[in-house]
C-alpha cells in the first residue's frame, strides 16, 4: 500500500498540502499552502481561497480504476 500525502488546489491554482497536524481548537487537519507562505485548519483556509480540489482523492480514483 502506497502512503498518500493530502493534497489540495484552489481556485487561484495555489497547492495546498496537509502538514500532519491537527488545529487543537477545531480538531481539523492544518494544511500549508506549498511555498508555506499561509497555513490554518482546512475549513478556514476553504473560506478564505477555495473551493479546494482534493487532488489526492482524485488521484488515489484513477488508481483504483486502472
């Protein structure tokens, strides 16, 4: 099995990666935009520049599907 890292986009095209941390108010994971510029729980980082694509998700159905 092959370990899959959370990955977003939003819709400026900006890649959003989860950090492997949890928010210890909100108990949602805390992802980084990829040049690590912003980071917050994923709810908030949603509001305030997505919609995010799960980009992981997409890719682990394609894999499922080949």
């Amino acid at each position: 099995m092959k370990a899959v890292i959370p990955v977003w986009v939003d819709r400026q095209g900006d890649v959003w990666m989860d950090t492997g941390e949890t928010d210890p108010h909100s108990r949602e994971p805390v992802i980084e935009m990829l040049n690590g510029e912003i980071r917050g729980p994923l709810k908030l980082i949603a509001g305030k520049f997505g919609p995010l694509m799960d980009l992981s998700r997409r890719a682990a159905e394609t894999a499922r599907r080949a």
